[in-house]
C-alpha cells in the first residue's frame, strides 16, 4: 500500500461534509475535520481546505494521534 493511499484513506475517516457546527445547523453544508491533538473538529467552507489542514497537522501526530484518527 502506499503512502498515498494510506493517507487518502484516513483523509476519508477524518474529513466530512456537515451541516452543524458545535450542535448548531447551519444553513450551508460546511466541512469538518478532525484534530487527533485536540480530539474536536477544524471547520471549513471547502473541502480542498480542510484535506489541506488535515495533511499538514499529520506530519506533527505522535503514533497515538494517528491511529486515533
């Protein structure tokens, strides 16, 4: 498998339309993602932003981060 592929796969877990932010429904459908630090949500109006916050925090994960996620 490569690195690629792993990734994508954790990308799909990790990043996902939604229309509520903090329990709150929101009119347009908004992007979450997923912080392994923190254990809440990153929210974005696109997903090429929020594939974009969640591969550049994946490098900084401890082991443990990431197989939370």
């Amino acid at each position: 498998m490569t690195k690629q592929y792993q990734i994508q796969e954790f990308i799909n877990r990790n990043v996902c339309k939604t229309y509520y932010i903090d329990g709150i429904k929101q009119d347009a459908p908004v992007w979450s993602t997923f912080d392994a630090r923190e254990g809440d949500y990153w929210y974005s109006e696109k997903y090429h932003e929020a594939v974009s916050l969640f591969v550049s925090n994946w490098d900084n994960l401890t082991m443990q981060e990431k197989e939370n996620c």
